[in-house]
C-alpha cells in the first residue's frame, strides 16, 4: 500500500494531519502530484516536508507559476504565486534557498511506473488542463479525448481538488456514489482518479482529502510497493478514498493576517469550495 496526495497549497495544518494520518496506518511510501505551494501561508515548510516524505512530486500549474510566470491565474492566485515566490527568496539560508528552488525546478511533469501514471492535471496536458467531473456531461470529448493519451491503466490527477473516479464511458463518481463507497475496487477497466486536495478541498467537504492504494500480486517481497510498481505483475486491487480533520481555523487566521493574500483564500477553506 502507498498514498497519494496531492494540492498542498502552503497548507501546513493540513498537511501535517494527512501526513500524521498516514503515519499511523504505517504507510512507508509517498507520491505527491504537485502544486505544493500556492495560496496558502506556509509554502517554506510544505516545499520541505514533500521533499523529505515523498518518494517524488510531479509539477502542478501554481509550483510552474512560482517558478516563472502566473500566466492565465485570477487577481487573488496571480498574487499568491507572487508573494509565495517572495517567501521563498526571503530564506535566509543561501544554501536551504538553493535546495528549494532547486527541488521545485525538477519536479517531473508526467512520471508513469508499470500500470500507473502520474501528472498533476489530465494525461493530455499535465500541468494546467482541468477535467471537471460535469464534462461528462458538458464536454464529453474532452474526457474521451484523455483517455485516448492514456497509456497506462490508471492515471492519478488532482488539480480540480473534486476527489472521484472518471471511467472512458465517460462517466464519474465522486466518493460518496461509489458502490463500495467510499473505495473504489479495481478491474480490468480504465480510470482517471482524482485524489482531491490536501490543502483546499473544492467539493463542500472541507477536511483534507488523499487516497491510498491497495496493491496485491507483484510477487516481490521486501520491496516497497512503489519500488514494485515498476514491474509488469503488480495488481492494483483497490483505491481507499481518505477524509481527515484539521485545524482550518489556524490556516485562516494566518491568511488573513498576511496583506497579500486575498481573504478570500482563507473563508473558503471552511466552506470546501
């Protein structure tokens, strides 16, 4: 077994629950799919904590921003990336400066180990393409057209922040319609998963959001799941879809003490939207 996170956003309560949650159940292994830093008031901490708990990161569409340009993001994320970009430049430490920057400028934008692959956004453009769980509905052609560049059983995604199962019917379920809600038993099909969000849930639950993978059959004892999902005989068997608590009230109150960061960045934490 191994977690997937995904869509920290400078959280750091957030974080460290997931990662107390995922401690406890003893789970060794670690992907995290990107935007790490991003609206929220503790980028430094969080870039640290996934550079020494993950076993990679994938680059997500505000990390790409801090690292160059903004481009296409509303008024209130344009100045996050601005202001996370001035806090990691604001490390006094010339060499834990360097050692961020550079972690954040190799984070790898598609990454795929045996049935599995790995981006931030959609297999067909992996940083910054969002696939909604009404384009099922509203444009098909855009699920369809996903799964037609997925060259993997399985794809994991975030950045929507909407946690659930895109199958190439297409079709979607969130958590809760999931008939073994709220995991999802793996077969012979198809899926773009989306684990949700850590640090900024979007779907009207505001606990933090991860997903762990159940694996079976990779006949490789003693090596770590991940290690083993480079071979051709792992099993994926099921995806458990993981809910946890935090302290919402902390991560508000540092962001609407910090001028910077648009309040509302803080109010929708408590809302999930």
């Amino acid at each position: 077994m191994f977690a997937i996170i995904s869509d920290i956003h400078g959280n750091l309560e957030a974080l460290q629950a997931v990662l107390a949650d995922i401690d406890a159940r003893g789970l060794k292994e670690i992907v995290c799919l990107g935007d790490v830093i991003g609206y929220g008031p503790n980028p430094k901490e969080c870039v640290d904590l996934i550079a020494n708990r993950c076993r990679f990161c994938m680059m997500g569409n505000h990390d790409h921003a801090v690292l160059f340009e903004p481009a296409n993001f509303n008024p209130a994320a344009e100045r996050a990336a601005y202001w996370t970009r001035q806090m990691l430049e604001s490390e006094r430490d010339a060499a834990v400066r360097a050692k961020r920057w550079s972690f954040l400028g190799k984070l790898p934008v598609r990454l795929r180990e045996g049935p599995i692959l790995y981006v931030h956004a959609s297999p067909r453009r992996p940083i910054n393409e969002y696939i909604f769980p009404e384009d099922v509905f509203t444009n098909p052609q855009k699920v369809m057209s996903n799964f037609e560049r997925l060259d993997a059983q399985l794809c994991f995604v975030g950045h929507t922040h909407q946690p659930g199962v895109f199958l190439d019917d297409p079709y979607f379920d969130p958590p809760s319609d999931l008939p073994d809600s709220p995991d999802w038993e793996v077969e012979d099909e198809r899926a773009i998963i989306n684990v949700g969000s850590v640090g900024q849930p979007r779907d009207k639950d505001p606990r933090a959001s991860y997903v762990i993978v159940h694996t079976f059959g990779n006949g490789q004892p003693g090596k770590s799941a991940l290690l083993a999902a480079t071979a051709a005989d792992i099993e994926i068997e099921q995806i458990e879809f993981v809910r946890i608590e935090y302290d919402i009230d902390s991560t508000v109150s540092k962001i609407l003490a910090e001028p910077m960061l648009d309040d509302m960045l803080g109010h929708r934490l408590r809302e999930g939207r």
